[in-house]
C-alpha cells in the first residue's frame, strides 16, 4: 500500500470538520494527501439531533468525502479503520495494510462517555454518528406506535416518557426537539393516545443547564424549555439506568421507555494506544501546535486535543474550533517545507449557540447575548452557512421553512424489520432488578454540566 514519495505524505485520519479542512487547506500544496476515514461521509455534527427526532434525513446533513475532494488532485480518500499508530516508525496500520507517513494528522473525534458505566449505553444511546441518531428515531417513533396499541395505562405512560440526561447543548437541543414533536407534529396523527400528553424530561446533575453559556442565558434556556412543556430536573444524581427507566440516588424510579445519554465524551481507543500524555477523559495533551510533544510532525486536533492556546484560553470541543485548527495545522506543514516557523494556535470564539425549538434558542457573540427569536435567526443562519455543499444548503433551508410554516416532519419512518411489536415487549412490566451500588463522588461529579 506504501507508494514510493516524491512529495511528502499527509495522512489524515477522520473526515470531520477538523480532518476535511486540514486537507482542503493543503489543496495547493506540494504534498500528496491521504485522507483515512472509517465511514464515507463527512457529518455535519451540530445538525445530528434533527436527524434523531425526524427532522431531518441523513442525506441532509452528511456528504460523501470523496466528492468534497474530487476536484482536488493531490488527495486520495481511503475508508478503512485505523487500528494501529506508530509514531517513531512514522506508519500507520489500516485494517490489515500499513501506510507510511511524513506528516500525520489526527482528527478521530471522541468517544461516548457513561463514566464507567458502558452497560448503560445498551438502555441509553449517544449520539455522536447517523447509526445512533437512527437508532433513537426509531426507539422513539416505535414508544409512539406501541402506546397506541397498549391498554395499560401504566405501560402507556411508560412508553410516552422520554428522559434525556445531560444538560448541555446536545442535551438541550434534544428535549427541546422533542417536546416540540410531541405536541406539534404528532398531535393529529394518532386516535387512541393524544401525543401532546408525553413527558419529557431533562436530567442535570449540576445546578444549571448549559454551564457553558452565562448564568442569564441559561435561566432564559431553562425557561424556554419549561414553555414548550419539557420537565428540567436539576442537582439530582442517578443510581442507574435499565430496560424499566431511570432510578435516582434517593431510590425513586423515573419509568421511561425512551432514554438518551447526552452527558459527555472521553477520549477514543486510538488516543488511548499512542503512549502520549493524555487528560482526565482520554484527550491528547498536544503542544501549543498542535504537535504531539515529541513528534513534530505529528499532530492531533478537534475533540482528541487537550489545548491551550497561546492566549491562555481551554479550545473548546466544538465545530469551529476543530475548523481552525485544521487549517492551522495545514499552515505549519506548509511553514515547514517554506522553512518558516510554526507559532502557536489561538483560538478566535465566533459565538456558541443553541437552539431549544422553534423561535427558541440562546446564543452569546462576543459580548452580545441574545434568547428567544433573535438567537434563533441566528442559529439558523449560521448552521446553513456551515452546511458543506450547496444542495444540503438549499434543503435544509427548504426543509426548515416547510416545518416553520406547515408543522410537518417527513423522516418520520421506522426501518427495518421492526414494528410496535417490539417496542411493545420491551414496555412490558418486568421484575424490579436489584439496586445497583451507587456511582462514586467522582463519576457523579464528571456527569455534571455534560455536552
């Protein structure tokens, strides 16, 4: 698989926003480009909740890598898993082939993180790719279809509750989209069940939803999702998660059919095998370019890095932060073979918003603080703006206005093999499963102010 270089070699491992921009940004460079990606499609992230509460379909927000880079004659997309890293050897191994490296940049993301806890992901999905996204749609639509068939009241409440743990934006965004079908999409649709009656409930351990966003801004948040009916439930600690619902530190039960984890990430397997210096969740701690200390030309950037930039100021794991520090890492390989200096990655904050429904959301741009309407054009604007390729642009914004005008969703579809039949044997009254030990202080407190 190695190819003889004339030009140094760019391996880029993982197509997201970090990945895909390292290698555009190289586009005119005299480098040959290798991007390595287990899946063939670059993920618009931010939009990933809409594809899980029907809003959207797949192909709205994803778009194959290999056309983003068509035109781009010194790249070459590969789909395969990296399994191994080696850094003095300078190659990396792709499923069962090896491929050599003068430049290596990482961009792989992160991983789910229940804090010790995996077994919860079982009853309690993430969302982090289109698999996971489709498999809550499709948990939630089934609860719908079974409570219209079941006759127990006990099991029909069960079956329209749904709980979301965590009280980030990811969090936020989640119940918000729910509770916004719930009682505007589904409302018409069913006879036997009046889906406007569905509980949803927002599960923060810490004192405040959104910690990231000012105090304001978050009561504001809070107040919006009180007023699309969503239950936001705060400074609470939970025992466990099982197949009858949530059970809580105090021993109450929250039945619920449809759980969603949302209460942060940890470092992935790959970060873990390097033999470099990592934080407390499994993040790359990488040098003020983002070089892996003692491998310069070797870097880690997005959800992977632990950074500190030269202003002194934490990169956050977000969409434009990886943006840029894809690109700057193509300018220090470009530096490199100029013969000029790298410098340090600073971090320029564009804003940070987030959306709870329709004409609701938050946003803070600077000093500017908006809520309500306002924050929410804002949202919209941006989030298209972002959005790779023009026809995703031109759906998205059809789709939008379509739901804005009519309250209609169209993703509404159950795939597969399964019917209301399975969600009905899961909603089946089952034996109380004996207390599970309390979670340490220390899980506890790393699930508090989770994205």
């Amino acid at each position: 698989m190695a190819i003889p270089a004339k030009e140094p070699h760019v391996v880029i491992v993982g197509g997201g926003f970090g990945g895909l921009n390292a290698a555009k940004a190289l586009g005119d460079a005299p480098v040959r480009v290798t991007l390595v990606d287990r899946t063939n499609h670059h993920l618009f992230q931010p939009l990933l909740y809409q594809v899980a509460t029907a809003s959207l379909s797949p192909a709205d927000i994803a778009v194959p890598i290999r056309s983003v880079l068509s035109r781009q004659r010194n790249a070459r997309v590969l789909l395969g898993e990296v399994t191994r890293v080696d850094l003095a050897g300078q190659r990396i191994t792709v499923d069962d082939d090896t491929l050599e490296y003068d430049y290596l940049i990482l961009a792989v993301g992160a991983a789910n993180n229940y804090f010790g806890h995996d077994e919860w992901a079982r009853f309690a999905p993430a969302l982090k790719n289109l698999d996971e996204a489709l498999t809550i749609r499709e948990r939630m639509l089934l609860a719908f279809e079974a409570a219209e068939r079941e006759q127990d009241p006990a099991v029909r409440r069960r079956l329209l509750t749904f709980v979301v743990i965590g009280g980030g934006a990811t969090g936020v965004e989640m119940a918000g989209a729910f509770a916004e079908l719930a009682r505007y999409i589904l409302a018409r649709d069913f006879r036997a069940i009046d889906p406007s009656l569905s509980r949803v409930l927002l599960v923060e351990i810490g004192q405040r939803i959104l910690q990231a966003f000012p105090e304001r801004l978050s009561a504001s948040a809070e107040e919006q999702l009180t007023s699309l009916g969503v239950e936001v439930i705060k400074g609470r600690r939970f025992r466990t998660i099982d197949a009858q619902g949530v059970e809580f530190e105090d021993g109450e039960r929250l039945p619920a059919a449809t759980v969603i984890w949302a209460a942060g990430v940890r470092g992935t397997p790959l970060a873990s095998a390097l033999g470099v210096e990592l934080d407390r969740i499994g993040r790359v701690k990488v040098a003020p370019d983002c070089s892996l200390p003692g491998h310069p030309n070797a870097f880690a950037i997005g959800d992977m890095a632990a950074l500190r930039d030269r202003n002194g100021v934490d990169v956050p794991g977000l969409s434009p932060a990886a943006i840029q520090q894809g690109r700057f890492v193509a300018r220090c390989i470009l530096g490199d073979l100029a013969g000029r200096p790298r410098g340090q990655f600073a971090y320029r904050d564009k804003g940070t918003m987030a959306t709870i429904g329709r004409s609701r959301a938050i946003a803070k741009v600077g000093r500017l603080q908006m809520s309500g309407m306002l924050a929410w054009l804002a949202w919209l604007g941006v989030h298209v703006l972002f959005l790779i390729g023009f026809k995703n642009r031109f759906a998205v914004m059809f789709v939008w206005m379509w739901q804005y005008i009519t309250f209609k969703r169209g993703a509404r579809l159950i795939t597969g093999h399964n019917t209301a039949k399975t969600a009905l044997a899961a909603a089946a009254p089952a034996v109380e499963p004996p207390p599970a030990p309390r979670p340490s202080a220390a899980v506890a407190d790393a699930v508090s102010g989770g994205v």
